[in-house]
C-alpha cells in the first residue's frame, strides 16, 4: 500500500473527527466523512491541476487537502439541515 493513501485515509479520518468535536449536534459522522473525503478529492485534483497548494509531499499536497476539507466541511454546514433534536 502507498504511503500516500495512508495518509490520505489519516487526513480525512483526522478532518472528519475534528468537525465531530467542534460541532457535534451538526449531523452523523458518515455525513462528515463523506465531506472530509469530498474536500479531500477536490483539493487534490485542484493541487494537481494548478500546481497551487504548497509543498508536495510524496504524491499528496496536505496543506491543500486540509483547506480542501475545512471548505466541504463549512460548505456542508451551511447547505445541509441540522438535524432535528428529539425532545
């Protein structure tokens, strides 16, 4: 297996957690998986594409990734409903 896509798997699983732990009534964790990976993709394409994203890391571009994940996760937070609380 690449290292690449162990920290790759690390970046999101890491980027997925964090939002857990800073808005935690804000949805289930697939949903901020399925985010941190979306983020994830895009910021890695984009960084490929444009050569834009800091340092290249073996294959990956981590400080890309990162903003790529905080802007799906932000992104989610302002498209998605909050889910509804049971009283």
């Amino acid at each position: 297996m690449s290292p690449a896509l162990i920290l790759g798997a690390l970046l999101v699983l890491i980027g997925a957690q964090v939002t857990r732990v800073v808005a935690p009534r804000q949805g289930s964790y697939v949903v901020a998986f399925v985010l941190a990976a979306a983020g994830f993709v895009a910021a890695e394409l984009f960084a490929i594409a444009t050569h834009i994203g800091g340092p290249g890391l073996g294959a990956l571009h981590p400080l890309a990734d990162v903003a790529g994940i905080a802007a799906a996760e932000l992104l989610g937070w302002a498209l998605l409903p909050a889910p509804r609380q049971r009283l």
